[in-house]
C-alpha cells in the first residue's frame, strides 16, 4: 500500500487527523511531520515523524519519495490573529507551503491533495447569513487572502496538471485534545478550559458575535469524507462550505453553564472582534450536502456535553500527573 503524508500534524487538526487515518489505515502507513516539536502522546507517536520545513520544496520532495506517498493532507499554516501581527510572515508561510506541496504532488503523481480553506475567505461585503457556495470573496486579513488566493490555486493545478486537489472551507473548529493557536475562533475552544478551571472567562469577541463553529469529529469526517467521496461526484477543487452548527459567544456561555453552574462570561472585545465581525454567522453547505453526503452530528448542545466530559477529565489526569 502506498502512503498517506500529513503536514501539521501536531496541530489542532494534524494531531487529531493523525490518529484517526493510523487507526483506519495503519500506523506505519500514516508519515507525520512537523517543524518544532516531535509528537508526544501514545497515538500520535505511534507511527513514523519527520522533521520538515515545507518552505523547501525539495525537502518535501524526499519524503514522499522515501515513503512512496500517494496521499497528502497538507494542514500547516498560520491562522487568521496570528497573521494579522505578522502578515508577510503569514503570506510566505502558507502560500510558499501551498505551492511546494503542488509542485510535488504533481510531479511525483501523488493521487489526492487535501488542503483545507476556510470561512476566512469571506469578508464584510460578502452576505452574513446562510454566506452561499459562490459569493463576493473579499477578505480583509492577510490568513483570508492566503486561502482565496489558495483555492484559486487549487483550482489551477486540477485543471491545468490533473492533479486531484480538495478542499473545505473550515468554520471555527472545537476540540478537546490539542489547543487551537493564533485564530480568531479559538475563544469556543478557551472558554471550556476557563470556565472548568475557574468558573470564569473573559471572552474577546462580544456576547452577540455569532460565527460557523464545527466538532472535532465532524471536522474529522468531514476532512475524510471529501477524500473518500467518488471523483466524478464532485463539481469543484477550490473549496466546498461545510456547516456544523452556529452560536454566538453569549449562547455558548449558556450552554456551558447549563454544566456549570454559576459560570461568569465577561466580555473584552479585543482586535479580533473586527475579524469575527468581517466572517459569515452560517453558510450554506448545501452543494457539500448533494455532492459528497456531508451530514454533520453534533450541535451545541451534544458538542457542549462532550466537550465538558473531555476537557474535566484531561484536566483531571493533567492535575495527577
Ligand atoms: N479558525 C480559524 C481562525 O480563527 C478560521 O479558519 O483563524
């Protein structure tokens, strides 16, 4: 069998991606890499890691080489707060790793590309509401030109090289297991940390920003649902909406305190609030839905009670430890 590359992979997603392609494709089949740290964690760490730094294209061309890869989930990038305090930095990085992975991919013939966009390619002149598959693309963060400028490229290399590329338009992603960084969504992933520690959170959007949210399992089917769906099933290679649930701050902070009692949400709109304000409040995902079966299980209130379960016991097992 050949194998599957993943870049990022001890990110929010990666670490997460990592386990669940192992378990369903072979630990030894599933090539983890990353530039800082090598992964810890049982299942994360069970299969085999590279070091790689994606800014050379070379680099990324030994490894598949070496691994005979026919599958490559290419998740490593700078998010979209994060961007803003270093744009250039937030431009060469994703869109120097973007264009390293085609080349490869596509002079090495690897079968399928996974690269993901996001709601951030929307911006303040696109409709809020139920935002359709095709609509104004203005962003106004550096990360949101990345992905525009991404899914354009995804969608010259299909149809100028043939090569495979797919795509998903990620909303604010909520896990348990590894931390988001530098998003302007992280809030829906920080404030179950804050509220079980302390019973307290200062959240930096407002109570009324509303924004797409998504589970961690539903980003995890959906990532290798796209990957699975038949080719000829599917009618575009820049990127597809997919929607889980939508909530504002305020309604999260309600439903968390629904498990704890007696929880405090404060609000202190930092430069982020610009950010949330300039994205969509939901999207339409029906072409997801009709093309490929998209079909999303959790909603706030499932996320929420799983979430609560989770997070109390790894902190739990972090305070033992
Ligand atoms: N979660 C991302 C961010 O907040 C959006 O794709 O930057």
């Amino acid at each position: 069998m050949r194998r599957i590359l993943i870049t990022g992979s001890t990110g929010q997603i990666g670490s997460e991606l990592t386990v669940e392609l192992r378990r369903k494709f072979g630990g030894e089949n599933v090539i983890s890499t990353g530039h800082k740290r090598r992964p810890t964690g049982s299942a994360l760490a069970s299969g085999p890691f590279e070091f790689l730094d994606l800014d050379k294209e070379e680099e990324i061309l030994t490894i598949v080489r070496r691994y005979d890869i026919d599958t490559i989930y290419h998740l490593a990038a700078i998010l979209s707060a994060k961007g803003e305090e270093d744009p250039k930095m937030a431009w060469n990085v994703n869109m120097k790793s973007l264009i390293n992975i085609l080349e490869v991919a596509r002079k090495e013939k690897v079968e399928k590309v996974f690269w993901p966009s996001s709601i951030a390619v929307f911006g303040p002149s696109s409709p809020r509401d139920n935002t359709p598959q095709e609509t104004i693309l203005n962003p106004t963060t550096m990360y949101g030109l990345t992905k525009v400028t991404g899914e354009l490229l995804c969608n010259y290399y299909f149809h100028k090289f043939g090569l495979d590329v797919r795509s998903l338009r990620y909303p604010g992603i909520i896990s348990s297991e590894t931390l988001p960084g530098g998003g302007t969504s992280d809030y829906a992933v920080a404030m179950f940390y804050d509220a079980i520690r302390s019973g307290r959170y200062a959240c930096y959007v407002r109570k009324d920003t509303e924004l797409p949210m998504m589970y961690m399992p539903d980003c995890i089917e959906a990532t290798i649902g796209i990957m699975m769906a038949d080719a000829g099933r599917l009618k575009r290679h820049d990127a597809y909406n997919v929607a889980g649930m939508s909530f504002s701050a305020g309604a999260l902070a309600e439903e968390i305190s629904r498990h704890i009692p007696g929880f405090e949400c404060t609000y202190e709109p930092d430069s982020r609030q610009k950010i949330a304000d300039s994205w969509p409040r939901s999207v339409d995902d029906s072409a997801a839905h009709k093309e490929w079966g998209w079909k999303p299980k959790y909603d706030i209130r499932s996320m929420t009670e799983d979430m609560i379960q989770k997070v109390r016991a790894k902190l739990s097992n972090a305070g033992k430890g």
